[in-house]
C-alpha cells in the first residue's frame, strides 16, 4: 500500500513539474525571435537562443566561411539545454535547428512559414549576400525546416503560416494550438502555387 501510495506520488509530480520546450522554428527571417520572445513573456517561460547560448557557451566547432555559418557541436549543446531545463522547468527555444533537442523535452515544435516572396524582400533589407538568400530561400520553398523537425519529432510540429499576420497574432495562433483551439497541422506548401518570378530568378541562378 505504501509503495503504490509511493509510486503515484512520484507520477503527480512527474506530471506537474514536467520540464519542456516549446520550439520555434522557421527558415532565417520568418520572425522566431520576434515571435519566441513575445511568446516566452506571454507564457512566462525562459526565452533562449541556441546560436546565443552555443556561442556564449563554446559550443561552436568551426565557421564555414564559404556559407558563413557555424558549425555547432550539437551534443554538448543538446546536454546543456537538459541540465538547463531541470533548472528553468520551462523554455522558448528560438533556432532554426531547434529540432536537435532531446524529444522527451519537446512539448511541441512550431515552425513558422512565409511566403517566399515576402521573406526575399526581409533577406534583401537584412543586407544578406546573394548567396545566403538563395539558400534560405530554397530551405523555404521546401520546406526544409519542416522536414528536420517531423524527422525527429513526428506528433508534435505544427506549421504556422505567418503571412500578412503581426506578430501578437502569431503569438495568439500558437498560443491557440497550444490551448487545442486551434488544430496542430502541417500544411504548408509553396510548391504548388505560382512561384513569383522574382524568386524564381533567384533559386534558378
Ligand atoms: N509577423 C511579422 N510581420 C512583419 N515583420 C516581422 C514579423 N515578424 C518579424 N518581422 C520582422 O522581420 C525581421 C526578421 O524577424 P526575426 O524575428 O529576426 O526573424 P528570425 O529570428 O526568424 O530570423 C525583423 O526585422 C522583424 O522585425
Ligand atoms: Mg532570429
């Protein structure tokens, strides 16, 4: 009796002081950070960066210079956003690569989607090389960051299409998966409608 009363103790707690991630995902300029810090406030959640803390941090294994990116030792930083959540319960993880988290940590992982045409003219004012935005240009068209994440978490991506929406809407649709008003879906598709010819120029090259 003792034990049962034990071991059902041991779940209510398990269950009530669950750690996990609420991940934000979405090929650069999509608006994740926007969007993950505005939700981490509304949540009252720890809003954290994994380029800011793999770069804080020395988790950083080399540049490539060619892409002008980082290569990121992705175990060290898997272990230390565990050890992190035990202590903070609860995060808002902004990165494109968000997926890489453990999956027992993952609530949910949200993927924000735009329009390509949108997202060109957003890369073009961040002052991105040509080269840069043809790739995050292409990682959008397809879906790329979609892909990672259904990969490694099946059940728990939902794609948010964030075109023509402010951020607090966004927030609130996400906020609406998250409370089941809204459906959790993958839907997104670019593919199939006309691609501007502005993109297409850009892709093709
Ligand atoms: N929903 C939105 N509507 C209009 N502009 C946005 C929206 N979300 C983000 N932005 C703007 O787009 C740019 C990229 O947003 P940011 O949050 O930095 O994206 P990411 O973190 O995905 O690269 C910023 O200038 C930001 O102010
Ligand atoms: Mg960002």
């Amino acid at each position: 009796m003792f034990l049962i009363t034990y071991v059902f103790i041991l779940c209510l707690i398990t269950v009530f002081v669950m750690y996990e991630a609420i991940v934000i995902s979405g090929t650069p300029g999509t608006g994740k950070t926007s969007v993950a810090k505005q939700l981490s406030q509304r949540l009252g959640w720890t809003y954290v960066s994994l380029t800011e803390v793999a770069t804080n941090e020395g988790f950083i294994k080399a540049e490539d210079k060619e892409r002008g990116t980082l290569i990121i030792d992705e175990e060290l930083l898997r272990k230390y956003l565990r050890e992190l959540i035990k202590s903070r319960k609860k995060l808002v993880v902004d990165s494109h690569y968000g997926e890489i988290i453990y999956d027992d940590l993952v609530k949910k992982i949200f993927v924000l989607r735009l329009n390509p045409r949108i997202l060109l003219k957003r890369l073009r004012s961040r002052n991105y090389p040509n080269h840069k935005i043809k790739e995050n240009l292409e990682a959008e068209l397809v879906g790329t960051c979609t892909y990672n994440a259904l990969s490694l978490h099946p059940g728990k991506v939902c794609e948010i299409d964030t075109t023509g929406k402010k951020v607090v809407e966004v927030v609130q649709e996400i906020l609406d998966v998250l409370n089941l008003r809204v459906e959790c879906r993958v839907w997104v598709d670019w593919l199939s409608a006309k691609i501007p010819e502005d993109v297409l120029k850009l892709v093709l090259r």
